[in-house]
C-alpha cells in the first residue's frame, strides 16, 4: 500500500519493482485499485515512470498480488510511503525461510560464539 499523503510521487517505486507491482493512479477518480488492474481507461496508467500524466497521480500497488516482497520499493521511498503489512511479510518470509522470530518479537539476536 501507499500512504498518499506522504507520497512525492517521483515513481521511484515504479522504477525500481522487478515485477511491475505499482503504476500512475489517478487520484481525484477515487477508483477503487482493485477495478483498475491491468486497465488503461481514466483512474490508471502506466507502469513506466516518465509516463506521469497528471500532478495528481500518485504511484499505487495496483497489482499487488504478483508482489514477490523483495523490498525493492521500500528501500528507494524516499518519504518511505511504501507501506508493507507485517502479517503479510512475516507469512512470505516463513515460508522462504528467512524469517527471524526473536527479531518479530523486537528482541536482539543471540550474539556469535566465538
């Protein structure tokens, strides 16, 4: 999700997701994201970030269901309005195997014997 209000709309997002999840969304048509996937008519556009038609548009997830949460569009946020749910992330990471339950839960690591 993209908090709107913190967004910059520079496409920094659109720019750096390997599997085009964000494109231009065109805000005062208040079109609901989940109708506009894959749609070119008024309330979307591109995926391709000097394809911005309007001051107004606002880079969104549209396709958020092909995320593969590699965390691409966080990281080059620069208001960081990319926003990740943590239940989500947490299911995507059990299941690759990276997730870290002491650093869920706000705890440090085990330090290293050495």
């Amino acid at each position: 999700a993209v908090d709107w209000d913190s967004c910059v709309a520079d496409g920094a997002c659109i720019e750096a997701c390997p599997v085009q999840v964000f494109q231009w969304y065109r805000t005062e048509h208040d079109i609901p994201a989940s109708e506009a996937q894959n749609q070119t008519w008024n309330g979307t556009g591109s995926t391709v970030k000097e394809e911005r038609k309007d001051y107004t548009d606002k880079a969104d997830a549209i396709r958020e269901h092909d995320c593969i949460w590699c965390m691409a569009c966080v990281s080059v946020c620069p208001p960081q309005a990319v926003k990740v749910d943590q239940a989500s992330l947490e299911f995507h990471e059990k299941a690759s195997g990276t997730f870290n339950e002491a650093l869920s839960k706000g705890s440090a690591p085990p330090p290293h014997a050495h």
